[in-house]
C-alpha cells in the first residue's frame, strides 16, 4: 500500500513491530489504522497510527507498505 496522507498521523519512532504498533492503535479509540513505516533517508522503522478518514491510498501489487485497518466492533 500507498500509506494515506499524513496530517492525522501520529508517528511513534521508539516502536517499531507490527505487533507493538496494533496495541498502540487498540489503546487509542480513535485510532483507525496503523503501520510500520520504513523512512526513506536513515532506513529506520517507526510506527505511524491514523485518525479519521484515510485519504490518498493506493494499492500496488509488487512494493508498498503493510497497512493495518480497524473495524468497528458489531453492535447486537
């Protein structure tokens, strides 16, 4: 994936594991989804958590990032 704009990011450069990162966006309700971000000019990874809508997202077949969604939960 393309990861979406980041104007309602929050990055959170001392996590860097998938796992880690989840517990992150599961403890903020408003968290809508999460990543592990690769920056592009040290190499290092951070966790990148949104809020809101997700806008500007592109899928590619062969590169791009993993990109994590919540859903909402069923209400009965």
């Amino acid at each position: 994936m393309n990861l979406p704009q980041t104007y309602d990011a929050k990055s959170n450069p001392s996590i860097t594991k998938p796992e880690q990162c989840g517990k992150v966006c599961l403890g903020d309700c408003s968290c809508t989804a999460y990543s592990i971000s690769i920056s592009l000019d040290t190499g290092n990874q951070s966790c990148i958590t949104w809020s809101g809508d997700l806008v500007d997202l592109r899928s590619y077949s062969n590169e791009g990032l993993d990109l994590y969604g919540r859903r909402k939960a069923k209400q009965d």
